[in-house]
C-alpha cells in the first residue's frame, strides 16, 4: 500500500481532506462538487476513498 497518508483510513471524511490536502473546506467542497475529487454522498454527508485523494495528489499513480 502507499506510504502517503498512511496515518489516515480507507475512507475518510471532507474536514480529513482539508487536512491531507491543506485546503479550505469550501476548497473541499468545490473539488467534491465538480467530481475533481471522486466521493460519494451518504445522507448528507460525503465520504472520500483515501486513494481518490491519493490520486488526485499523484495523478501518476492512478490504477
């Protein structure tokens, strides 16, 4: 498994990205919006694959 973000689950949550990413929440948001940033939407709350992140972060390493 990749060593970028390893502190972090398989799943993690939009304020987790802000974190990962050092973005605004609304940067978070926008990103998730426009399908940048693959997630999907449980109830009202979004839940991202920690390896979308990774992808978008390395879009090389995107499998």
């Amino acid at each position: 498994m990749h060593e970028l973000f390893k502190d972090y689950p398989d799943v993690v949550s939009v304020e987790q990205v802000t974190e990962m990413l050092h973005v605004s929440l609304s940067f978070a948001y926008r990103l998730l919006r426009s399908g940048e940033l693959p997630a999907k939407k449980v109830g009202s709350k979004y839940i991202i694959a920690k390896k979308s992140v990774i992808a978008f972060v390395c879009p090389e390493e995107k499998k």
